[in-house]
C-alpha cells in the first residue's frame, strides 16, 4: 500500500462516519488532488469508501462547483484498519490507538 493511500485512509479514518468531500480530504491528507481522487476511485471500486453528490440547489444557492462527498464504508474501516495495522508493523512503528484490531488477508494499493 502507497503512502499516499494509507494517507488518504487516515484522513478518511479521523471521523469514519462523517462525510467528507474531496478537497478536504487534500487538506487532511496532505496530497494533491490529482493524488486524492485516483485513490477514492480505487477504493471506491473495492467498496472501502462510498460517494455520493451534493444537492444541485445547495452549491447553486453557494455559488460553487458541485460537491461530491467521500465516506469509509464499516467494511472499509475494519480493512483500512488492518491494513494501516500492516504497515505499521513493517516498519516497526508503535501502533496508534485506530489499529487495536487483529490483522487480515485484503489489501488495496
């Protein structure tokens, strides 16, 4: 798994129920958007993460481009935990407080 993705998944991971949209995932991970949305779209495909757009009348009424909002799926949570767990653990780092769960097959890149 790239760091650029285990980024994205603890940005993702701060708040697992909250939905997030794009550009702020930029700022939380630290990664630029031509980075952050081939991630989403991957883990996307393999169902770690769910989208969906905003309302038309909100960004109309806002005057700004349309929002599409990111959130970790509970699967994806429990796979993204043990993923990061992994990574961790391969580079003999402590492990944070998210990653108190045992590891498992399935990984994402």
């Amino acid at each position: 798994m790239t760091l650029q993705t285990q980024l994205v998944l603890r940005a993702l991971l701060e708040d697992p129920a909250k939905e997030r949209y794009g550009l702020e995932l930029c700022e939380l991970a630290g990664l630029p958007s031509g980075t952050i949305y081939p991630i989403l779209a991957r883990l996307e495909q393999v169902g770690w993460v769910d989208s969906t757009w905003e309302d038309p009348a909100v960004h109309e009424e806002a005057g700004r481009p349309r929002r599409r909002f990111y959130r970790i799926t509970e699967d994806g949570a429990e796979h993204a935990r043990d993923a990061l767990a992994r990574a961790y653990r391969s580079r003999k780092l402590p492990l944070p407080g998210w990653a108190a769960r045992p590891a498992t097959d399935g990984g994402v890149s």
